[in-house]
C-alpha cells in the first residue's frame, strides 16, 4: 500500500492481528491511529515518506518488530515507551527534525542505544489497583483455616538483559527486585509461603532472615545440580524454600523429592530402564520440597508439597512423569506421617488419620504446564492415560504400562471461579502455569486473590517492570479444614 496517496485508515485493518509485514511509505498519513498496537505481530513497519508528526505510544507494544521505518516524516520525538521494543534491529530516523538528547543517541550508539534509552529513562507509570480478593459461594469460614501464598520469584542470575530486554535495567536489578519480592510476601501475611527459583545465597543471606522477623521458619533446598558445583557456584544455584508462621505450625519433618533420582523406578527391582529415562528423564534436575506440619493448637496436620517442575514444552513428557513421580512419593511419604503420634497436643485430642490420603495436602509450585496439559489432567482427575499425547509416544517402560494414576482427590484453588488469565506474563507467552492444588477431602476453599487490573495491562507488553519484580504473579489462596 505504497505511493497510493493513503490518508486514512480503515478501521477494518487492526483487524488483521496475523500481519507480520505492512508497508505505508510514500502517502499522505498525518497520523497513526492507536489501534496499530494491536497488530502485535508486525516485524517490519515501513512508514517513510509521510507527513507523520509524532506516533502513538500503543506502537510500544509491538514487541516482535525488528524493523520500522520512519524516515523523511516531520517527527520531532519518539516516546519513551518504545523502550520496550527490545527486538528493534534498524529504526530509520533520517529526514526528521529530531530533537535531543534522541538526535545524538541515535548517532552515536544506533538503534540499539536509542532502545536502551527509551526504556531506561521512561517515566514509571500509575501503579495498578491493589489485586482484589474473591471469597468463593458458600465457602464456610468457621473452624480452622490457613492461607497459602506461591510465588516464582524469578531467580536472580535468570533475570538478564538478554532474555527481558523490554525491562528498564534498573527494575531488572536485583536489589530492587528483591525488595519489591519481600514486600509482595509479606503484605499478604500468608500463613504458608512456597517460593520457587530461590538460590540459596538468597535464601541465608535475604529472605530466610527478612522472614524470621516476621515470625516464618524455612524449609529449603537447592536443585539437584548443587552436587556438581563447587562451594561458590553451589549458592547460586536456585531451588524451593517453604516458610511457615511459626506461632500456628511445628514442623513434623520435612523430605526432598530429587525426580533425576528416580526414587519411583528404584523401589520396583524388575524395573527396566529405557533410553528415554536416560536420555530425557534424568538429565533435568527438578524438585519438590516437602514439609510436614502440625498445627500447634489442635494437633491437625497438614502435608505442604513445594513444586518446580520443569520448564521446556519440547519435554511434554517430562513434565508428567515429574508430576507422576512426585504423587508416588507424597503418597508414601504421607502413609508414613499418618503412623507418627501428634506432637503438640495429647494423642486423644488429636485428628486421627488412618491413612495419608485421610491427611490434608497442598501441593504448589510452577508446573510450566498450562491448564489443557497432561500435568493438569492427572492432578485434577488422578490418572494418565498410557497414550496420552504428552507422553510423545515414548517408551518409558512398565511405569506407564497400564497410565499413572494417584490416589488424592486434588483440585486447582482457583478452578471453581476460574484459573486466572495468567500467572506468567512475557511478550512470548501469557498463560497460567502456576497452581495451588488441594485435596477435596479435607480442604474446602474460602477465597483466592483475583488477577491482575485489566487496564493496567493494556500498556505493558510484560513481565517483570516497574510493578511486578518477577515474570510470574503471586497466587494466594484460603482454605478450611473440613471437619
């Protein structure tokens, strides 16, 4: 749509949301109209040779440009919100009368520079509203209840330039992240807290001191990778740290789930090991941290599972058998915590618990798993077709002969109202994989914290910024203990 004396634009184009490619040079634009944000994604936009004044700063969030041309317009400025377009390769400037500072960022440091600016000198937006709470229908609040907060905090060497380059550097430095995180935590006061991608330099150093003082003791540990690490590299390593309030809970025990271990296969002396378990299985070095819990005043217990599951959708596969291999050992695990005497108050005031399934269970974390996976429908309905298309069709041997099954009736907090649009929020990807699962046996849910403010989200084009230290949001749920 080149030298074809364009004046306007049909509204009928922002409809076109597939466009990769658009080319206006050479019209009569004197502007661009807003909705050219929806066109997200664009990777070359050519509007040279118009009588374009200024842009729009919707044009911010077309994160996927990598080329757009601007040149021999009437434009003085570029906003500040174009910080955000962190793939830009090429912006074409000559023939404007550009203003500086912007005039001489271009000159000497190019695009590139330019962007850097842009994003590290845009003034901070309007903080959203505070995240609503959701009390559910007819949830009960009499007798005990607890709140549990979950949160991937996105671990420090993680967070770099190179993989959230539309972050202003400043709002991606750790010790203002790490700030934002503690306060995050700590705001909602949860009873229970399970934070993933915690290393553990942070963790002794940061937050298990930060929450002592406010009356949590930790559990945790690092990824399985620590063992191949000398002492320095070993404190960078991320894993999974639980807190509890420690004037409600006593903590019974607590148990690392290794799933490169294998612990499921090596309790099975006729299991036989496939190339797929070596190959894809036992490479990737994920965990659970388990704590086992007691309330102080009545003696109930509670089973807290803390999950990172890993990340890759290339390894569907993986993701299931991690899940499949955490409810074996929780299941075990439980039965064992069902044998132990109470410990804080008398044996004939206590709950009795005739099996570990008969104990309530928590199992949270980030599942890198949206809601249509296979991890999402074994813990939700307790089984796993053997030919579920998430096993790939690879062979893993008699552990999946006849599907995986466990034996907790479990439910995602947030699937009676809904599971939240999101818990991971990056130009790439937008999708909830993170849960707070609950057996329906012994726990009912009275609320869950609400999603983000929509309007708020409308200008940003991801996760981590000014606002939300992490690439991932904070879920807080509350439940009660059924009699």
């Amino acid at each position: 749509m080149t030298n074809i004396g364009i004046r306007h634009f049909s509204p009928a184009l922002f409809a076109y949301t597939f466009l990769t490619q658009l080319h206006l040079a050479n019209n009569q634009l004197q502007e661009l109209p807003s909705a050219i944000g929806l066109l997200r994604l664009l990777v070359h936009l050519d509007v040279s040779g118009n009588a374009l004044t200024q842009l729009p700063v919707e044009m911010a969030m077309l994160t996927g440009l990598k080329t757009l041309l601007l040149f021999d317009n009437k434009i003085t400025s570029v906003p500040a919100e174009f910080g955000s377009l962190y793939q830009l390769e090429f912006i074409g400037l000559e023939g404007n009368p550009l203003a500086e500072p912007l005039k001489q960022y271009l000159l000497t440091d190019g695009t590139v520079g330019l962007i850097h600016f842009l994003r590290d000198s845009c003034p901070v937006p309007m903080p959203p509203p505070e995240r609503e709470w959701a009390e559910l229908p007819d949830g009960k609040s009499e007798g005990e209840s607890f709140t549990v907060f979950c949160y991937n905090i996105l671990a420090e060497r993680y967070a770099t330039a190179s993989m959230y380059g539309y972050t202003p550097s400043w709002a991606l430095a750790w010790d203002y992240r790490r700030e934002l995180i503690l306060h995050e935590i700590t705001s909602y006061g949860a009873d229970i807290i399970c934070l993933q991608e915690v290393d553990k330099d942070n963790y002794d150093n940061y937050f298990s001191p930060q929450l002592k003082e406010k009356g949590y003791e930790g559990v945790y540990w690092p990824k399985s990778r620590v063992r191949t690490m000398n002492e320095k590299e070993s404190r960078l390593v991320d894993g999974c740290a639980s807190f509890f309030k420690t004037d409600m809970f006593e903590l019974v025990n607590k148990q690392l789930i290794e799933f490169n271990q294998a612990p499921s296969f090596r309790r099975d002396p006729n299991f036989k090991y496939t190339k797929e378990i070596y190959n894809r299985f036992m490479t990737k070095d994920n965990i659970t941290v388990v704590a086992m819990l007691e309330r102080k005043s009545t003696g109930s217990r509670l089973m807290l599972a803390n999950a990172h599951i890993h990340w890759d959708p290339k390894f569907r596969d993986v993701k299931v058998l991690q899940v499949a291999m955490m409810m074996d050992e929780l299941h075990n695990q439980a039965n064992g915590f069902a044998k132990n005497p109470p410990r804080c108050v008398p044996k004939d005031k206590a709950p009795k618990y005739n099996t570990g399934t008969d104990i309530p269970l928590i199992v949270c974390g980030d599942f890198n798993s949206i809601p249509n996976s296979g991890v999402y429908d074994f813990m939700s309905r307790g089984f796993i077709e053997q030919d579920h298309e998430d096993f790939m069709q690879l062979d893993y041997g008699n552990y999946i002969k006849d599907g995986r099954k466990h034996n907790f009736s479990l439910k995602s907090a947030y699937a009676r109202l809904g599971e939240l649009p999101f818990t991971n929020h990056t130009p790439g990807f937008q999708g909830v994989i993170d849960y707070i699962w609950h057996t329906t046996s012994s726990l009912e849910v009275i609320g869950v914290l609400k999603d983000v403010d929509k309007s708020y989200l409308d200008g940003v084009v991801g996760f981590p910024n000014a606002h939300f230290p992490s690439d991932h949001l904070c879920i807080l749920a509350e439940f009660r203990v059924k009699p």
